[in-house]
C-alpha cells in the first residue's frame, strides 16, 4: 500500500505556492496556481492537484513559461475580450479576464473570451463555476498536444478537447460539467501503463490502427473520441474554437512547436458567458433558474442518478475540515522542488 | 422493392408548399417550409423531406400549429435577440431572425438568438449553415419530447436535443455538423420496428431499465445518450439552453403538453453566432479561416476520413441535375393531402 501525507487545505496552498516561487514563479502568478491546484484538491479531483507541481515546474526550468508574464486585457469588440497571457501560465490570466468577461455578459446579454498565448494546466470547471456563481450561463474550450484521432481517422491529430459548462442555482453551487472530448483522459492510460493495467476497450487504437487494451500500445497510437463520430466532432468544433478562431495553435501545432519538458502546452482558451437575465423579455432571471430546478428534481427523482458535478461538491463539503492526502512520493518531490532553488 | 417515384427539387418544392396551402398554411409559411423540406432531399436527408410533411400536416389538422401565425423579432440586449414564433411553425421564425443575428454578430463580436413559442420538426444545419455561408461560427440547440434517460437513470427525460455547429470556409461550403444528443435518432428505432430489425446495442433500454435491441421495448423505454455520461451532459446542456435559458418549455413540459397528433413539439431554439474577424486583434478574419484549413487539411490527409458535411454536399452535387426519388406510398400521401381541402 501506498504511504500517505495527510495535508490541510491551507497546507496544499502553501505547499504549492512555495514550490513554485522557490522555482522563481511571480508571486501573482504563485497564487493564483495554488489557487487552482487547492481548489482541485478541495473537490477531490486530485489529477489536477498537487500532481500537477511537478509538471508546472519543468516548463519553468526548461524556460517554456514566461514565469513573470503581465497579461493585457483588450477589448476586441463590444461583446468580445482578449487577454494576452503572454507566454505565462493559464490562470492569472483567466483571472484578469474573469470580472470584464461577467460584466459584459450583463451588459450585453453575451460575450466572449478569448484567452492566448498561455500555458494550460489547469481543469476547465474552475473558470465557469466562478462565472456561473456570479448567476451566469458559461461555457468554456481548450485543445491541448495532438493526441485523439479524428472521426475515421488513425493517428492522432486533436487534443483531447475539454469543454466545460456550468449553469447558475439560487443557494445551492452550480451544475458544472469538464469533459474531455477523448473516450478517457491521457492520465488515467499513463496511470495504467505505470501500474501494469489492460485499458478498457474503445479508449485507444494502436500506431497501426487496430483496437487495443494495453496502455503502451495506445500511448504510441492515437487516443479515441468519446463516443465516436459525434465525440469527434466536438473534439473537432473544441480545436476550431481554442485553436483558429482566437488566432492560437491547433494542438497539432503546439506538438510541433513543443520542447517536450512534460509540462503543458502553449495555446489558448474560449470561453462564453450568458445572463440569463437578459434572455428573457422582462428580464426575470431568477424565473430562468427556478424552472431549471424542475430539471434538476426530475433528473434527482430518478435512481441512479446525480447532476454532473455532485461528487465534486460532496467532496467540498469534507476536506476543509478533513484535509487531504497525498502519495509520499509525490510530497517528498514536492519537498525536493521546494528546497532547490532553481 | 418499394416502388418508387422521381421528382426534380423543383417538383419537391411546389409539392411540398401546395401540400401545405392546400392544408390552409400560409403562403410564407408554405415556402419557407419548402424550401428546409427541399434542401433536405437536395442534400440526402431524407429524414428531414419530405417524409416529413405528414407529420406537418398532422399538426395543422389538428389545431396545435397556428398556420398563419406572425414572427415578432424583438432585442432583449445589445446581443440577444427574440423571435416570438407565436405558435407557428419554426422555418419562418428563423428566416425572420437570421439576417439580424448575422448582422448583430458582426457588429458585437457574439451574439445570440432565442427562437420560442415554435414547432421545430426540420433539422439544425440549414440554419447554421446559413449563417457560416455569411463568414460567421454559428451553433444552435433544441429540444424535443422526452424520449432520452439521464446519466443513471431509467426513465426518459431529455429530448434527443440535438446540437449544430458551422464553421465558414473560403470557396468552400461550410464545415457543419448536426448531432442529437441521443445514440440515435427516434426514426431509425421507429423504422426497425415497421421493418422487423433489431436495434444495436447501447441505443436503448426497456420500461424496466435493462438494456434492449428490440425496437418495440425501445420505444416504451428510453432512448441512451451517446457516449454515456458525457453525452448525457450535452443532452442536459441542450435541454437547459433551449428551453429554462431563453423561457421556453422543456422536453418533459413539452410531452405533458402535447396532443399527440403526431406533429412536432412546441418548445424554443437557441443560436450563438460569432464573427471570426472580432475575435482576433487586426481584425482579420480570412486569416482565421485560413489557419483553420490547415486543419481540415490535416484531418482529410488520414486515409478513411471526411468533414463531417462532406456526405450531404456530394449529394448536393448530385440531385439539381437527377433529382431524387422518394417511395410510391409516400408520394401517393401527398397527393392526397393536397387534393383534400382541409
């Protein structure tokens, strides 16, 4: 059995910020990482938690990552943002686009995001959970390396294509879902080739094309899309959005242009954010939400079911007080990138 | 083998708009249902030609559908717009909010477009094909009758709630893909049962909630999403932006509601349409749809692909100079229709 670190929440945040300044990160850019990483630590979605450091580490020490990047909002039309992250990391810059992005969305009804030149490491539920806590419908895309073949296709070409959307409750977090466009995520074939694991089927083909259970194999071949056809097609729509419409990479671009570090990789992220208020004659949003809740009772009334983003929120209600654990290995890493400085 | 007539699209068009007069539809009314039943059969659809026209007239005879009803545009925000189709059917209330969607779109960067109070009983891509033709991205959602289980659970609720997206291409028609939420469409089911086939695997359970191929057990049970839970996300995102987002009724609303004619479900439709040209500094949206060509590019290099449209478009190619067939009974349907008055 694995040995365990039992850390508190407060503890996860300081762990992260001082491994990364320690690695020279700005201290803004520090914190807001840590922000990220806890929160994900917090919701027990630990494959963006701590598990993360590391790889943000080796893109700062290989010099990929402008680890003091200033990112610039701009204003590109009336209902849609920009900012420039500057070859910095993801969520500093997420974080300058975030109030201007909500508050055109009140006052236009809709607007966009457009977030380049970043360096993406981060889960996607974040950002629209942050906007739809402020009462706002909110989508989000990124691509990534190419990893996922296309519909009929056998080598990889898309990334694995998160898209998020979160809707807006009266009292109670929002309904959030972040999948990624691919059968599985990247992690979890790394996580079986470490253990020694088959892979289910329809995850991966291999370099020649065929079908195939062992992670190894599907590492070197081309990952699938979530339910075929239709799961490619929305990989596909996800690298057209975060990829060419905002003037970033495809993910088949950033391989190219990739030093393989391990860390993420460089491109951007849309997102789209709606007041409900403001789709409705009369304006009464808090009637848009109370009829979403007859969703939400009929979904709930049946056995077996849960709304996307329920497990995330019970494990919210546990590890403030509880704390969390990580892997030895993982804290002692940590610890060791904590020590050096860079 | 069924017997079957040839019909120019100009014999579709004036069969399916005398049908329609016939049955006391109003003239624009009548042509603008044409003409989605026309491109249809123009393109191979033919689930969405004139196959469809029964189920049209269906909802005429028996008082659902307002046949002469007046669509009121009206702007609920600097980028939302509203058609109130006022209880008629859906092509004319989209043919009145398509230009001031474009127009908004170029002039706010995104804007939106709430269709309600309308009979949706035509596919998603002409509509946002329409606006790619015109250089914009565009998506549109809407909702049904319930007929698809949530994650989990046994019972149908959501609608097969398909999604469009349309990507604009230079010289070239538009990138589009059109998908239900749903492993598959209701007609394939309902046409293996008129056939006696099984259905595939993963398309559906029975009343009891166990999974069933046959069509019949199908069709008293629910439908599945594709690609499991993940699919199941987009069916709930569909049902909340077409129906609670912009006040319109949802699936189950719309089944509790129904009269059973037969005809299409009363509900709303929602489109998002962005101008490429306002989401990157310089304003220059060709170099958008350039980049964007290095990866239809690359998709199309791989042996076994195409572009999600491609099939339509060949047959649109085809059928202006062979025209199409459709079966004896059904042309003889429509005959009849259009000799009774109503």
């Amino acid at each position: 059995m694995t040995e365990r670190v039992s850390l508190s929440l407060t503890e996860v945040h300081d762990l992260a910020s001082a491994v990364l300044r320690a690695n020279g990160v700005a201290e803004d850019h520090s914190q807001t990482i840590a922000d990220t990483v806890t929160a994900a630590e917090r919701d027990g979605a630990v494959s963006h938690g701590l598990f993360r450091i590391p790889g943000y580490i080796k893109s700062v020490r290989s010099g990929k990552v402008v680890t003091d990047a200033v990112p610039v909002l701009s204003e590109l039309a009336p209902s849609v943002l920009r900012v420039d992250a500057a070859h910095g990391f993801a969520p500093l810059a997420l974080k300058v686009g975030r109030e201007p992005l909500a508050r055109h969305a009140r006052e236009q009804g809709i607007a966009a995001l457009a977030v380049m030149n970043c360096y993406h490491f981060a889960a996607l539920w974040p950002e629209v959970e942050a906007l739809a806590e402020q009462g706002l419908v909110a989508f989000a895309f990124t691509n990534s390396f190419s990893y996922v073949a296309p519909a009929g296709g056998t080598k990889p070409l898309y990334g694995t294509n998160p898209m998020a959307f979160a809707w807006p409750r009266v009292g109670k977090p929002p309904v959030v879902f972040d999948q990624a466009s691919s059968a599985s995520a990247r992690g979890e074939i790394m996580l079986a080739q470490r253990d020694g694991h088959d892979i289910p089927e329809g995850w991966a083909i291999d370099r020649h094309g065929n079908p195939t259970t062992d992670p190894t194999e599907a590492l070197a071949g081309a990952q699938l899309p979530f339910g075929g056809y239709k799961g490619a097609a929305i990989a596909l729509m996800v690298e057209l959005l975060a990829g060419a419409l905002i003037g970033d990479v495809l993910s088949f671009e950033a391989s190219e242009r990739d030093n393989r570090d391990g860390g993420p990789p460089v491109g951007g992220e849309f997102m789209i954010a709606i007041d409900p208020a403001r789709c409705v004659a009369g304006g009464d949003g808090g009637a848009v939400l109370a009829h979403a809740e007859r969703l939400f009772e009929r979904v709930l009334q049946q056995e077996g079911t849960r709304l996307p983003s329920d497990r995330r929120y019970r494990n919210r209600l546990r590890t403030p007080g509880e704390g969390i654990t990580i892997p030895r290995a993982l804290y002692d890493t940590l610890e060791g990138l904590r020590a050096l400085d860079r």
